[in-house]
C-alpha cells in the first residue's frame, strides 16, 4: 500500500476528505487509484498508521473510509547529525535523503573552517523538506526529522555524546568499541569534504568529544553515515 504523511489530528475518527492537490495527483494520474484500493496515512507526530479505503474519487477530492490502526515501535529519538557544509547542494541532497532512512532524528548543518561557501536559498530548504518527507514516507518513518542550517553554532551547548572523525590514530577510538548511552543523545559530527581542520580537531577534544577512526580510506562525507549506521545499529540491537 502507497504511504502519505497527512498533517491532521484526526486520523483514526472516521472519513476524510481528501482536498491535497498533490496527494490527489499521485493517487489519480501516477498510482491509477480507484474506489476500493487501500492507503497508509501517518501524521508525522506519533507511531501510529492508519489504514484507509477510497470510498469515492473524483479529480477535487477524494473521501476515504478508515479501516484500522497500526501501532508501531517507537523509534530511538536521539540521534542527531551535525554535518559541516558540503561542496555541492546536490550532497545536502543525499545527506538528508539517506539519513532519513535509518534513525536520525535532527540535520544540523553548519559551517567549519573549510567547507565551501555555498548559497542556501529558501526554496531550497523546501525542497529538502520535501526529500526529508518522501524519504519518510517510503522507509515507513513515522517521526519526521526536523532540519536546520545554523548560522552560529556554540560547541558548548552541544551536550551527551558527541562524536568526530578523523583518519589520524592519535586519541582515537574505533566506532565499535564505544558503549552508547540510547537513553541520551548521539551527536555525530561529520566534516566537508578536507575534513576537520587541526584547529576543530583540538576544540573537539578540549570539549571531551569523542575522536573516532573510521581506517585509512578517506569516505566521502556524504557516505560516511554507511559505516556510522551500521555499527550504531548493532549496539542498538544487542
């Protein structure tokens, strides 16, 4: 069944009617829907879905009929990426897209020493929006992530644990040695495309981060989330 993120507190109390332009063209024009066929809708606020049937459509509205309610595991609510500027619009693209799909919770983006200087219009942040809600409706999120673009950010108001990388060995920990805390926040920080400068690097420390070493391969930075999610995953999972 095709699934929509529907804004409203009033799933689960009997028929909607459905006046969304754009769920009504995809429903109609793209999935060939007809009176009968089922959908999910979830509100984006709780771990809830709402199975509904089309009862009448027509190209203004469509009315649905709820069948039932699915109530779902919660998800773990902490994890928070704080991703340094990338070079290119096209990565912030991949970043959210990817990382919506796992547990990331919060996209803090900001600006290090040497990340590109790359324009963010407001047009732009409504396409991200909109990848961050397609990415949850397709991977069966129920939370959506909230994003950010900082444009001052204070290291010392980041609290919990927080998490850099680096390819230097030196006070480094490997990813699956950490015990996390899934009661607390995860911060993880990920830098451009040079990585941390030295600079970062001894801020990071003085503010007991803790430095991992991912090995000798340099990841691009909108793949390092593969490694992190796994490992994460896993001690999550035990």
């Amino acid at each position: 069944m095709q699934r929509f993120l529907l804004e409203t507190d009033i799933l689960g109390q009997g028929e909607i009617i459905l006046k969304d332009e754009e769920i009504i063209y995809q429903l109609i024009k793209v999935l060939r829907a007809k009176p009968t066929d089922q959908v999910i809708f979830f509100d984006g606020q709780t771990f809830c879905d709402y199975i509904y049937e089309i009862k009448s459509i027509d190209k203004k509205n469509i009315i649905f009929s709820f069948l039932s309610k699915q109530e779902k595991k919660e998800e773990f609510k902490g994890l928070f990426l704080y991703q340094s500027l990338p070079n290119k619009i096209d990565k912030i693209e991949d970043i959210i897209q990817k990382w919506t799909e796992i547990w990331y919770s919060h996209f803090y983006f900001f600006r290090s020493e040497r990340s590109q200087d790359i324009y963010i219009s407001e047009n732009k942040i409504l396409r991200f929006k909109k990848i961050i809600q397609e990415a949850s409706e397709q991977s069966w999120r129920n939370i959506i992530p909230q994003l950010h673009f900082l444009d001052n950010w204070d290291i010392l108001n980041v609290k919990w644990q927080n998490i850099f990388f680096h390819t230097d060995t030196v006070w480094s920990q490997k990813l699956s040695d950490i015990l996390f805390d899934f009661s607390s926040e995860i911060n993880i920080f990920v830098g451009p495309e040079w990585g941390f400068s030295p600079k970062e690097n001894d801020i990071f420390l003085q503010n007991n981060f803790m430095k991992v070493y991912l090995g000798n391969n340099i990841l691009r930075t909108q793949t390092t989330w593969i490694v992190v999610w796994f490992h994460i995953l896993q001690n999550n999972t035990k």
